[in-house]
C-alpha cells in the first residue's frame, strides 16, 4: 500500500490562503532580523569610535555578523516574494475555474463580478496571469496523457468492461469528466422498479470515520443497491444518508440490471439513467423530500450517481463523497466534497477531465495513491478499482494528521445527535 496524496484539485494543490500566511510569516522575520542588522551596525560604528587598546577587531567581526544577519534577511525577503508570487498564480487558476464554472451556468452576474478580479490581480501582477495560463495548458496536457495510459499500456482486461471504458475514455479529453454547476442529465430512462431488501432496521447508528461509511456501500450478492439512513433530529426535521453501489453487469444491452454498462455510459455522456432514477425512487420511498440536508457516499457508477443526486437531486447536501468515479462534480461552497482516486485506476482516471481549479466548500480534498504498484494476474479484475482497496484509501484519510479530516469528522458528526436513525436497502429492475 502507498501513502495517499491529498490536495485540493486538479492545478490547485495548495491552499492560496496557506501561502500567503507564510509569505506574511517570512515578512514578520525578515523585518525582525533587519532590526537587528541595523542594531549591529550601530554598535559597530559606536566601537569602531572607541579606542581599542587590545586591538581584538571587536568592530570588524561585528560588521561580519550583521553582514551574516543582512544575508539572510535576504533570502527571507526573496522567499517572501516567491511564497506571494505563487499564491496569485493560483488564485488566477481557481478564479478563472470558477468564472467558467458561472458562465456555463448562465451566471453573468457572477461572470462580471469575477472578469473585474481576474483585471486586478492581472494589472497588479501580469507576469502571474501567465504562469497561470501555462500551468492550466500543463493540466490539459496531463488529462490526455492519464486516460491515455492505461489504453496504450494493455492494462485493460479484454472484455465488454474495457470496451466501455475505451468509450468512455474517448470523451475525457472532452471534459466529459466534469460536471458542471447547473447542467442536467439529459433525456429520459427506461421504467425501473425499487423495492425494499429485507425489512427496516431501526437500531442503525452514523458511521464514525469515512472508511465505515463506505463498509456501508451494498456489496450487491443479496441484490441491494443502494443503502438508505432517515436520520430523525430533535428538532423534527430529517437528514439522509444514501450509499450507492458500483456497477453489477458488463451488459450494454439494457437488460434487467439497471447498474450495468448501458447506465454507466449513458451517465458518462450525460444522460439519465435506470440506476439513476432508481437512487432517487429509493430515496423518496424512504422519506427524503426537496431540502433535506442529504449525505451522499458512491463508488464506480455509484459515484456518478452520487454526483448527479448532490448535483440536481434538490437536496442541501452537506458531503458528496465517491471512490473510484469517472466524474467530478463541481459542488457548490455549501457541500464538503471527497474524491478518493487511484492512480493505477483507469475507471477514475477517466475523472481527470474534470476542473482544475478546487470544488466544493472549505476542507474538499481529491485524495490519490497507487493502490497496486505490483504488475500481477489482478490487474485482469481491475484491482485497484475495487471497492475494497478504495476502503483502504480511505482508512489512510481517516489516520492523516492532515487538518481538513478533522473538519469531514464533523461534517459526518452532524448526524450524531439524532433521535433515532432507520436503515433501507433497495434493489431495482429495469422495466415493469
């Protein structure tokens, strides 16, 4: 197992805020070592003004130190700048992300507001605004290069799976990755029929770490695929926890398994789908209604559910997590969002389409590491893009010391207090 790499986006894998505190850290220092430079020249000049009958150099060696001392303060300067330089890079990339982002929307006013910032920081610092257009050029030229690689290298097993997964492949470096605030799937799905898998349980509890919540994901052998929580709060209003499994069919001949490749390519093109239509047929069966603050989890095709149910399902969803997904959605800054890649996974490299600028509220990461960097007979199963190695993944997050999982605990611990808690797993077939 690799260590996991988490970053805020695509070209953005800083916090700009970060930078700038550290600029203002070296600026305080340097300024705090010219002090004393100045300090030390004084006191050079004042002994250089005394009669020094030992004749030790005592001026000299003190100029030599508040030399030393300028030096430095130098480099803190130079530091200082460089940390400043990089910080308005990248706040041109996650502007001009998020100008696109309003303008695909049909948001001028957002548009104009953005174009009159982009001026600014263009006229106070040009040499920024290119560095920023060369470093999106490098993300197009890596989004091409990604979902190339395991295409060329023979990494994809030979069957209707890796057929897809071409075609699909064949729309990344359209963007097709991306989706976009405001856009909706297009079109309509075929009839699909929900029904409950077992009875309800009413002694469920709120999965305590990210790798619990996708142990929650219906592993599919008793026909669930999709796990429902109607979280009951003291103060009379409801909260959803939805878990949507990835795909359970290699057919693309629209059979009676809505989570098969048929829905996966449709979802991938931008279409409704049977799975689709599904997760949201088994989300109202269980209460949730338009506003209710929702918690969506899904890995595979599951995550491109989860995207579109974050996206256009009309909830207030407070964390969009998926593992393993061929989209991105660009959340909005009211929704915490966790992406958990592997880098060996050509199902999620299909996601490199996406935005290169960050998404969701304060604390989203896109999480990566090499699941699997032995070559071996597993590489036939698609190992690394098993819901299995992604709970790994995710159970590195859990332990990160790093202090934005800190702030999707509390995201997760939201749904501590509630009063009680029912648990659903539906199946569906299409048709009927």
């Amino acid at each position: 197992m690799s260590g996991i790499d988490i970053r805020g986006g695509g070209v953005v894998a800083v916090d700009t805020d970060a930078l700038r505190a550290a600029a203002d850290r070296y600026a305080s220092e340097r300024a705090e070592l010219d002090d004393v430079c100045r300090r030390l020249r004084l006191e050079a000049a004042r002994l250089s003004d005394l009669v020094d009958p030992t004749g030790d150099g005592a001026p000299g060696r003190v100029a030599l130190i508040a030399d030393h001392i300028d030096g430095v303060a130098a480099r803190a300067a130079g530091l200082e700048r460089r940390l400043r330089s990089l910080a308005a890079v990248y706040e041109f990339v996650e502007l001009r992300a998020a100008r696109a982002a309003a303008a695909a929307a049909g948001d001028e006013a957002v548009v104009e507001r953005l174009d009159r910032t982009l001026d600014r920081l263009q006229h106070d610092d040009p040499l920024a605004g290119i560095a920023a257009a060369e470093l999106e050029v490098a993300w197009d030229v890596r989004v091409l290069t990604t979902v190339a690689g395991p295409v060329t290298s023979g990494a994809l097993p030979a069957d209707a799976q890796a057929t897809s997964i071409l075609l699909m492949a064949s729309l990344a470096g359209l963007g097709a990755g991306r989706v976009r605030h405001g856009e909706r799937l297009r079109g309509s799905a075929e009839p699909v029929v929900v029904a409950p898998v077992g009875a309800v349980r009413r002694e469920g509890a709120p999965p305590r770490s990210l790798a619990a919540a996708l142990r929650r994901i219906p592993p599919g052998a008793d026909g669930a695929r999709v796990r429902v929580e109607r979280y009951a709060m003291p103060d009379g209003s409801r909260r959803f926890a939805v878990y949507v499994a990835g795909t359970r069919s290699g057919s693309i001949d629209g059979g009676a398994e809505p989570w098969d490749m048929r829905s996966n390519l449709q979802l991938y093109a931008g279409e409704r789908s049977s799975s689709y239509d599904a997760t949201l047929a088994a989300l109202r069966d269980a209460g949730a209604r338009p506003g209710d603050a929702a918690y969506v989890f899904g890995h595979s095709q599951g995550g491109m559910i989860a995207d579109r149910v974050a996206m256009e399902g009309g909830f207030d969803t407070r964390l969009l997590v998926t593992a393993g997904s061929p989209t991105e959605a660009q959340a909005g800054p009211d929704t915490v969002s966790v992406q958990l890649r592997h880098r060996d996974d050509p199902v999620a490299a299909l996601a490199v389409g996406a935005s290169p600028g960050t998404v969701g509220a304060p604390g989203s990461v896109i999480v990566e590491r090499l699941a699997d960097p032995l070559l071996g007979p597993q590489d036939l199963t698609l190992a690394p893009h098993h819901l299995d190695a992604y709970i790994d993944t995710a159970r590195e997050l859990d332990g990160s010391p790093d202090p934005r999982v800190a702030g999707l605990t509390r995201v997760l611990g939201e749904l501590d207090a509630a009063a009680s808690v029912e648990v659903t797993e539906y199946g569906a077939v299409r048709g009927g």
